[in-house]
C-alpha cells in the first residue's frame, strides 16, 4: 500500500502519525506528492488532486483522512476508533470537530497570503471567529479526550500543531491551559515528532 502525502498537511499528519501509533509502518509506503502541481501520480490516485490518498493492490483508492484512518486501523489492534457504543460517537464527534478546525485555519491561510487588494477580510474574520470559538469548545470540553489515546485525540492534536505552524498569530494557548497541557503531552509522542512539518515550508 501507498500513502501518497504532502509533508505539510495536516489531514496526512494524521494519518502517518496512526501509522506509527499502530506499527505499520511496514506495510504501507509513504510517497510525497505535491498537489499543486498536478502530480500526476496524485491526480491518477485520487481525481480531486487532493492528499492524503491510500493506494491499495488490487483494490480501489480510498481518500479523505477519516475514511483512511478507519481502515488502517482496521488493520491491527488495538482499535483506535471504537467499534460501536457512545465511545465511537465521542472519537468520532471530536475528529470533526478537529477537521473543522483545520478546514478553517487552511482557508483562513488560503485567504491570508492572497495578493493584498484580493483579499476578503469578512472571510478571514470569519474563519478566526470560528477557529476561537472551536478552541474555546476544546477547552471546556478536554476533560473528554485529554487522557484518551484515540483518534479523536489525535486528530485535535494535529489540528493544534496546525495552528503553530500555519496560524501563530492565534496565540491558541492563551487562556486556554487544559488545551495546551494536551498538546505538550502529545507532542512528546514519537509518532507526533517523527511527523512534524518542515519548518521552511
């Protein structure tokens, strides 16, 4: 199996960090890719140009990190997605909520860094309101994931390295101490360090 990725995205940083959560590592190949030259090898994969993209033998390309983090784990235990019960809809409820939260720090980004007379400042205040008052939710709310090892908490891990990278300027850790004592903990992860994106991207 291929995993076709670009180094900077956050939705294959969640994938390639359950990949070494789960040792398989060997089992699936990471290729980079970079989207917005219309790899061909992508574009063949996946017609939305869009990574993460799970090649598989003999079968169909799967895409969208969710979809691709189910089934690698899938592929050995144990499950970090609950198979069934209130404990899945938790997991699950919070990797939206962590997609979501990377979904608006991307097009925030998008918005930031076009040409300076294009530039819409009613999205990008949007987008910051929204990034907020997600953070702020996360906040009140960590005592459900703080202490879990599972998708949920890992997909907001990701989102929050997101921010450092792409977003300093939200300072996310202000008032918001439960957030960034998850974040520490998680970044001493080897999965988490061995994923971070190249800081001269």
């Amino acid at each position: 199996m291929k995993l076709i990725i670009s180094e900077t995205s956050p939705y294959a940083r969640k994938c390639r960090a359950l990949i070494r959560e789960k040792g398989l590592q060997g089992r699936v190949q990471e290729v980079v890719s970079l989207p917005f030259d219309d790899d061909a090898e992508l574009l063949d994969a996946n017609p939305l140009g869009k990574v993460p993209a799970l090649t598989r033998d003999g079968q169909s390309t799967l895409v969208d990190s969710p979809l691709i983090c189910e089934f690698l784990d899938s592929l050995d235990s144990p499950l970090w997605v609950p198979a069934s019960g209130p404990a899945r809809w938790r997991v699950l409820r919070f990797q939206a909520l962590a997609d979501g939260l990377l979904d608006l720090t991307i097009g925030r980004r998008i918005e930031s860094v076009r040409d300076e007379k294009l530039r819409y400042g009613f999205w990008i205040g949007r987008q910051e309101r929204g990034i907020a008052r997600t953070l702020d939710l996360l906040e009140s709310e960590c005592d459900k994931f703080a202490g879990a090892v599972d998708l949920g908490a890992l997909s907001i891990a990701v989102a929050l390295g997101y921010l450092d990278f792409r977003y300093t300027e939200s300072a996310w850790r202000e008032s918001r101490p439960e957030l960034t004592a998850f974040f520490e903990r998680w970044s001493e992860r080897p999965s988490f360090q061995d994923t971070v994106p190249p800081s001269d991207a």
